[in-house]
C-alpha cells in the first residue's frame, strides 16, 4: 500500500489482482496456501478469488488465518451454456443452471458486486472454445474485465503449431486489452450507465500430462506478475474488502501490466490550474483551462479519449491534455507498442 498525491487530493494506492481460481474451481489444482505465498512473493495488497461455481474458498483455513493480504472471496458463474461469465464478490449465493438474465438481474437486486468476465473471447483454432457474454442488452453490472490476462495469451495460440512458443514467451503474447471490450465499454458510459473496468488475471495454473509427466503453466506466481487492477481509496477510507470492492465498483483504480512497467510514480487526473483535482472515477465540473495530467516513471504513447473517441496523443514522461468540453476522459498508455496501463474514465459534467 502506497500513499499517493494525485492533483492536491490524497488517495492509498493498493495493488491486486482479481479473478484468481484455486482448488475449489472444477479446473484448478492450486491450493489457497500456494496461491498465498505467490501474492505475497509478488507483494500484492489485494486478491480477488473466483472459482468456478464454488464459494468454498470462503471457508479456507488458510483464508480464513490470512492477515497480510485482503482476500476478497468470491465466486465465478455461467448459463447452462457456459457463457456470460459474471465475477461476483460480496454475496455466498451460487446460482446455478438460470440465464444470464436471470442472474445478473438477481445479483443486482441483491447488491453484490459484479463483472462481466472476458465478454468477447478470440481464438485461432476451434479445438479451444470461446466463452462469451452472449446478449449486450443484458448489463446490470458494475462493470467488465477489458483485460484479462488469459484469454489475451490464448487468443492466437495454435496447440500444434505455436503452442511451445506461447508457453516458453508467455509474457510477449500478453499484448493488450480486448478492443471489443473496450467499446462495448465506452457505448454504455456514452449511455450514461457508468459502468467500470477492471484488469485481471483468470489464473489457473493449467496443467497437462504429457508422457506420464505433469506439466503445469501459466501458474499464478507468473500471472502474478503480469495484468493488474490498482485501487485508489480515498485517505480516510481504511483499507477492507468492503471499501475495496466500492472503489472498483466506481472505477477508483486503473488496469496495469506490470510485466511492461511498474507505475511507481504514476499519476493522472483533471484539474484547473491551482485547483484540487479529481482522479479515476470521479466527476468534476468543467470549467475553461481544465487539463487532464500525467505523470509516468519512463516515457510512453499516451492517448487521450472523451466518450470512446481518442481526441489526442502524447509521446512523453509527463505532460498534459487541454480539455474543451464535457464528457467521458480516460487514458490508454502504451509501451514498445503494446498495452501498459488502461485508466478509467473521469467524468467531466
């Protein structure tokens, strides 16, 4: 945990990651304590469990004694299909065998906390199947994973062909965000439905046997260290799962791979020149001067969007945006031309 100045306002910066399975998941065989050891080697704050229709995590011994990192259990669900995946964290019901509809709708009633899990996966061959969000009219989440760290990696892998490359250089194929995502994203912001995005990483440890030998990749302690969510908590907000969960239900955070960078001493917000500002997640009211900052640790392409449209670009370490009117900002930071860091929007009213 950091303490962070963005624009004159204080926030605790904590990093995490979310969308972990584990033992209780059907296709996971990592214990809880290995998955532990792995955060804390990776010094994460923060972890967000999600097995597959199980919420026995919940009631880990290991869990349950853990106290130096905040562990958010929750679970992850699917229709009779297995498609429209939805993370969902704040509530012990699981539902099974009902329609996305059905149980979107009733996790919201119910105020849990929930995302829209890899909405529109890719895939190179057809022996690896997709799981998709399947009706876009279906969105009474908080908000969706615009970068999972997984199904980035197994987009484009061919088994039989590159599959040994994708496994030895897994990192290089962790490219960037889900272009497809990020618009449905920013259709329902334009709606006025603000909606949040988050990064994870829907680590499993994949293992295969190959000539009696067991073979696991893609383990956690790997994707540790690749897509996370950072979470900024406002000081004085003291750092709990419930408070955690609220600031990624807002969009107080900001997705990063840290493969590519450690944002140390990143920051970004909009302000008027001695005035306080605002950060991810927020809203302010525009006013003439109005600029959206940044500061990065090593120059990169920064790209500046109002409302899903890229309005400008920058290839600096620190600089700023001039704003003209009202909307919906947010930044893309790229680096050796490939995703680094994803803010949320601010909202300019």
């Amino acid at each position: 945990m950091k303490e962070r100045s963005f624009l004159q306002r204080k926030y605790l910066e904590l990093t995490g990651c979310l969308h972990v399975h584990s033992e209780y998941s059907y296709d996971s065989q990592t214990p809880v304590s290995r998955i532990l050891e792995d955060a804390q080697r990776n010094k994460l704050d923060y972890l967000g469990l999600n097995d597959h229709l199980s919420d026995a995590a919940r009631l880990d011994k290991t869990l349950l004694a853990e106290n130096s990192i905040i562990l958010i259990p929750g679970f992850e669900v699917n229709d009779p299909d297995n498609n429209n995946h939805l993370l969902v964290y704040g509530d012990e019901i699981v539902i099974k065998d009902k329609t996305a509809g059905e149980y979107v709708t009733e996790y919201h009633n119910r105020g849990a906390i929930t995302f829209a899990a890899h909405p529109f996966e890719r895939r190179a061959t057809r022996k690896i199947r997709k799981y998709l969000w399947t009706d876009q009219t279906v969105n009474q989440f908080n908000g969706l994973e615009i970068w999972n760290a997984l199904s980035n990696w197994v987009a484009k892998i061919r088994p039989n062909v590159n599959g040994l490359l994708w496994v030895l250089m897994a990192h290089s194929f962790i490219k960037r965000a889900s272009r497809k995502s990020i618009i449905w994203w920013d259709e329902m912001n334009k709606q006025g439905l603000r909606k949040s995005a988050i990064g994870s990483v829907d680590a499993h440890g994949l293992v295969f046997h190959k000539l009696g030998l067991k073979i696991v990749i893609l383990k956690h302690k790997f994707m540790f260290k690749t897509v996370r969510t950072n979470v900024l908590l406002r000081i004085g907000e003291e750092p709990t799962i419930k408070n955690i969960l609220h600031a990624l239900a807002e969009g107080r955070s900001y997705i990063v791979n840290y493969h590519r960078g450690v944002p140390y001493n990143f920051y970004a917000g909009i302000a008027v020149p001695g005035k306080a500002g605002v950060s991810f997640g927020e809203e302010i009211e525009f006013e003439e001067g109005m600029h959206f900052y940044f500061h990065l640790p090593s120059p990169a392409r920064v790209k500046l969007f109002c409302d899903g449209s890229e309005l400008s670009r920058q290839w600096l370490r620190k600089g700023s945006f001039t704003l003209y009117k009202k909307g919906n900002y947010r930044l893309e930071i790229l680096k050796f031309n490939t995703g680094w860091i994803y803010t949320n929007n601010i909202y300019v009213i």
